[in-house]
C-alpha cells in the first residue's frame, strides 16, 4: 500500500470520527426523529470499513491532544530539557504548576480514553465471519488490542490508578468507574499486548502496511510494561507469575533474535526519515504517521518539528519556510553529558546555533548559542539545518545557512508532517541491558547491547573507553541512566523512566544545578540568577508527594461519581 493510500485512509477515519462526535452533541431540543440509524455491529463488515475505523483509532495518537503537540509539552520538567518561554504556559505540567482543571491533565485523560472506547467498540463487534482467512481477523484484532494496551500503558504512565474500561461507554451511567489497582491494570496491558504479538503480522510480511502495529511491537511494548513494573509504583517482584526483569529481557530477545531488526548506519538518517515522511521498518518498531494535509485543506500533522526543532526567525512575509516557535530548551546537562567523540549525537539532539533570516537581510545568518540563550532549542526533529554545521563562520560567508529537510510542499508554518518515533530498535536493546544488568549484573551481552549504539554513534566500546562504567550493577545501570539520555532524548520518554527508576527528583537537581552555575557545575556562580529562575521552575516547584503523576481531571471527577480526587489535589 503506498503512503498516499495509507493517508487516504486515515483522512477518512478522521472524517468519520468527525461525523460521529457531531452525531452524538445533536441537542435534544432539537426534537428530531433521525430517518436511518448507525449500528456499531454493522460498521465492521469490510476491509474499508475496518481499515477506515484503525485510522480513526490511531488518530488518537496523532492529534494535537497526544503525541502531535500535549504529550511534548508535559514530558517537560527533567534533566533533559525545560520550558522556554516564561509567558503563557498552556501545559503547565513540565513546569510542576498544574491542576486537575490544567488543559493538558484533561485533555491527555479525554483524548486516549476515546481512544479506548474506540478499541473497545472495533474488539465487541468485529466480525470473524466476514473474513475467509482467520489470520486475518485474528491480526485486526491484535492492532485494535494493542492499541488499547498502549493506551492504557500511556494513561498509568501519567496518572497510575484509572478506571479500567474493557467495554464500549454507551451512556454516562457507565462512566461511574472507580479506578483499579495498577497491578490490575498491568495485567490488562500485558493480556493486550501478548495477544497482539501472537497474531500481529510482522513488519516485513507480504500484507504489512507501515504505519500499523506489528508482532515485534507488541514484544517491545511488553518489555515496557514489565520493566514499568519493576519501578514505582508497584516495585513488584513477580507479575503475570514472572520475575519482570526476566520477562523484559526475553521479549527484547525476541525482538533481537528476530533477524528483521537492526540499527541504522547513520543516527542522523533515522531522523532524516521521520522529517522526509519514510519508514525504516528495522530502526523503527512503532511510529505516529503524520500528514502535511496542505495540499488538502487539512492540518491532520502535528506540531513536531514547529516548536520542537532549531530557532528559525522570519520577521515579514515569508513562504515555504519551516519556521520553529522555541518552546522547549535542553539543559545545559547536554553540554557535558557527551563523550567527546560523540559528535554526531550530540549536534543532531543539541546543534549549538541558531538562524534568523528578514526582509533585510533575505538569506539569513547562523549564530552560535550557549545552552542559557533564547532560541536555544532542540535540534532532533528540525526541518531545517545549517548549510556547513560543523562551520559556522563558512556558512555566514555564504549566506546560504539553510537547507529545508522537510519534504511536503508547500511547507506548512504550524503543521507538519515529521512522523514520531514511539519504539526504536536502540530502546529495545537499551531496555535488554538494563533487564539484564538486574538480573546479573552487567554480563558481556548487557554490555554489547549498549556498544551497539554507541559504535552507531562512533564511539568505542564501554570496556576500552569506561572500564569503571562496567565494573559493576550500580555503575552500569549509571550508564544505562545517562545513555537512554543521550540517545532517546526529546523522544517522550525521559520523565517516565525518572519516575520508575525514583530519579526525578535527583535530576530536577541537576537540572537547577547546571543551570544555577552555569558555564561550568561546581565553579563560581555565574549570570543572572533571577532573570533564569523561570528555567529551573520544575525543579523550585516539584512535590515528589504529588507530582510522580497526574491528578484526575476536574471534570471526570465531577462526572464520576466512583473517581475520587487524589490526594493532595
């Protein structure tokens, strides 16, 4: 299936999610008696129309309210990276100033939970007898059970105990849930996802669309809810009758055994392709499809790229060019947290220049940056880049610094159509290092998982380089700590493994440290203090009481008469 059939199909998903939320918000005034009705039950009886209800599904992940814009914004508040702007903070929960009624708590809960009613309704009503082969049937089922799985997995990420809703909500009596325990929860995601890797088809075969789920996926999201399992909240010591630490390392295994996946050659090409709209089945598992939409008259992409890549200024008119609104800023932990070989990494994630371009000066100029400058942002998903980035001065020479890496045409301001990795082949591998470092200590096989990336990254192995960083558990699991940060960074996941590994707090520190004494940690206070206070206001404001997850929505409180308010909110 080609790309453009691909979002063809998801267009339509969105249409028809779009024609049932008008459906259902008609006024009872009204007082109109409809002349034909929709039954969920004979929705799904074609390949159409079930292709056209996953799009709607996955249309969950891709809106504004999942990873194309909120789940960005309130992953802030790490080591990683802090809020940029000091004004109109709409997502107050990577700045730990939120409340139940903050439009990301409410619109996060809202957006995923459609999303599971929408697996709930594809599970009750697909059909096995409309289809001739049973492999089939059994595949759509796996996608819409993952889907759920990964839902539910994302909403305990961010709120732990949550109702646990395994039918369609057909009126407001059925919202009065109390939440269940996580360990119930988890068992859920697991039943989801070990379903979804039995019958999920792989990556690479004959009938796979990229863009779905597939086995491999499924294996990998398994090792996530197991490893999640072992850290905050549960910290349990067996789940699903396994010691999780073990089962998080076999399904790795699974995925590394495999033969179909491996890393890219080049860091910098796996997000060339996500920007450039291509999919690159071994490197990425699992990612969000996007769409420009320009050419349609429709911003179904997301905001990846607009905000979270390089300062472009423009000031005047300006067409087909990738502007970026700074918004988020990596902390000044980036600038040591490097080896010095790491270079490539290290520009790609945190290029240390800025460009501006205006009606004065048409071909713009590209300025170095320290990590407390405005305009000082992530680089990972930018759509554009210098000319000659490893030379500043020759790219001004040339006022030609910019070379545009997005490919739809025209180029939309706000929307892009950068895709979002959600599972990489380097997660996977990082995730069996730290499985089996638990389990005994960093064995060869741990440690060659991790010089897999960094011999990607042209760096040498651990043991020549570190020897101390494999000298033991606790000084390899550091290096685990520090490498999920360098090779996963801005990607979502940073702020969820601090919270399971009981980190957050400790790196909210470093995080206020680094910018606190800033050039150099540890030496003589430097700059002005007051004017960067806002840059560390995660750190001022964490509550480790309160802030390891979300509070309930205000709104889903008042609706749900079995949801009580967390504690402290």
């Amino acid at each position: 299936m080609t790309m453009k059939k691909i979002k063809t199909i998801y267009t339509k998903g969105l249409l028809i999610l779009g024609l049932l939320a008008i459906c259902t918000s008609c006024s009872d005034a009204l007082e109109l008696e409809p002349e034909t009705t929709w039954a969920a039950e004979e929705f799904y009886g074609n390949e159409t129309d079930i292709n056209a209800a996953l799009a709607g599904i996955h249309s969950h992940l891709s809106s504004y309210n999942g990873f194309g814009f909120t789940i960005q914004q309130m992953a802030m508040g790490t080591d990683e990276s802090y809020k940029l702007k000091s004004w109109n903070e709409r997502f107050p929960a990577g700045i730990m100033s939120h409340n139940p009624a903050s439009e990301g708590v409410t619109a996060l809960y809202q957006n995923f939970y459609g999303g599971i009613n929408n697996c709930n309704n594809f599970i009750k009503y697909i059909d096995p007898a409309n289809f001739e082969e049973e492999e089939d049937y059994n595949n759509f089922l796996g996608e819409a059970r993952f889907l759920r799985g990964f839902f539910y997995y994302h909403l305990t990420l961010w709120y732990n105990e949550i109702p646990l809703r395994l039918e369609p909500t057909k009126d407001q009596s059925s919202n009065h849930m109390a939440p269940s325990p996580v360990e119930v929860i988890y068992q859920q995601i697991i039943d989801d996802f070990t379903f979804a890797a039995e019958n999920c088809r792989s990556a690479f075969d004959a009938k796979y669309v990229p863009g779905h789920t597939n086995s491999m996926a499924a294996h990998a999201m398994l090792a996530k809810i197991y490893l999640k399992a072992a850290g905050y909240p549960l910290q349990a010591s067996e789940i699903n009758g396994k010691n999780p630490y073990q089962a998080a390392k076999d399904h790795c295994a699974i995925i590394m055994n495999d033969g179909n996946h491996s890393l890219n050659s080049s860091y910098k090409d796996v997000f060339l392709n996500y920007i450039q709209n291509r999919f690159d089945l071994s490197e990425t598992l699992f990612e969000v499809a996007y769409s420009n939409g320009t050419a349609l008259g429709l911003n179904i992409g997301g905001r990846i790229g607009s905000f979270n890549g390089l300062f472009y200024g423009i000031n005047g008119s300006r067409i087909n060019e990738p502007v970026s609104q700074p918004e988020i800023s990596p902390g000044p932990v980036h600038e040591y947290i490097y080896e010095e070989n790491d270079s490539l990494r290290s520009h790609w994630n945190n290029p240390r220049y800025g460009a501006n371009k205006n009606k004065w000066n048409p071909n713009g100029v590209v300025t170095p940056k320290n990590a407390l400058d405005w305009g000082y942002t992530i680089g990972k998903f930018r759509r554009w880049d210098a000319a000659y980035p490893w030379d500043i001065e020759k790219t001004n020479e040339q006022l030609n610094p910019i070379i545009t890496l997005e490919t739809p045409t025209p180029v939309n301001q706000n929307i892009t159509g950068i895709n979002f990795p959600l599972i990489r082949f380097s997660d996977v591998l990082l995730m069996f290092a730290e499985a089996a470092n638990e389990l005994d200590g960093p064995t060869a096989e741990a440690v060659a998982a991790v010089d897999l990336i960094r011999n990607r990254a042209g760096i040498e192995n651990l043991a020549i380089v570190k020897p101390d960083a494999v000298a033991g558990k606790d000084a390899f699991f550091s290096e685990i700590v520090d490498e999920r940060l360098r090779e996963l960074c801005f990607e979502g996941h940073r702020k969820h493994d601090l919270i399971r590994w009981g980190l957050l707090e400790e790196k909210l520190q470093e995080l206020y440290e680094s910018i606190y004494y800033y050039p150099a940690m540890g030496n003589t206070k430097a700059g002005n203090h007051a004017a960067n206070a806002y840059k560390y206001r995660a750190y001022t404001r964490f509550d480790p009481s309160k802030h390891l997850s979300l509070p309930y929505p205000e709104q889903e409180v008042l609706i749900n008469n079995l949801l009580d308010q967390k504690p402290g909110w």
